[in-house]
C-alpha cells in the first residue's frame, strides 16, 4: 500500500519535473504577468464602480420623484382642505341655490319615524 502511494507521488514529481525543464520563466514573463494582474485589477475596479455609480443615479431619481410626489400630496390636502372650508361650502353653487325653511322640526328617537309608517 506504501509502494502504492510512493509511485503516485514520484510519478507527479517526475512530470512537474519534465514540465520545469522545458519551461523557462524569463523577465517578459514577470513583466506580462504584472501587465495581466494590473488590467483585471482595473477592470474589476471600473466595474465596481460603474455599479455604483449605477445606483447612485438611481438613487438620485427615486429621490427626485419621491419629492415630487410628496408636493403633489400638499397640494392635494391643500385642496381637500379649502373643499371641507365653511367658507368655501357656503359660496358654492350648490348651497347658494337652497331654500331655508320655514319652520323647523325635531324629531327624536326612531319611535317617531316608525309610527309615521
């Protein structure tokens, strides 16, 4: 079992072995790696922050509509509140066109409305 995992083991040694030799690593090597290494940095960079600037801008219109819409619901109250004015029920139209009456009537109780029927 030992002369086993003796043999793998040398077997991988001799093919690194065999692949060191053939491959020699020289200064256009290193200076290509640290070429590559810099442009995935960079590009890993600008893709981080065009997401974020991204979001940003998204941010920034959500921002400018939640604005908006909050303007639009003080206007709006603004409007419901002049409609519920005393003020502005009694110079309606609809209030101007009726007719006070004469004589008024109590009644209390729903006794009186069932032994009208």
């Amino acid at each position: 079992m030992q002369e086993v995992r003796y043999r793998k083991n040398s077997v991988k040694r001799s093919f690194l072995n065999r692949v060191a030799k053939r491959l020699q690593i020289g200064p256009y090597f290193f200076v290509f790696t640290l070429i590559l290494c810099v442009s995935l940095v960079t590009v890993m960079t600008l893709t981080n922050s065009t997401k974020q600037v991204t979001k940003g801008y998204q941010v920034n219109a959500l921002d400018d509509k939640h604005s908006e819409l909050v303007k639009n619901r003080e206007v709006m109250d603004m409007r419901i509140s002049d409609a519920r004015s005393l003020n502005f029920i009694q110079n309606s139209p609809q209030v101007r066109y009726m007719v006070s009456p004469d004589q008024l009537v109590y009644v209390s109780g729903e006794t009186a409305i069932a032994s009208a029927l």
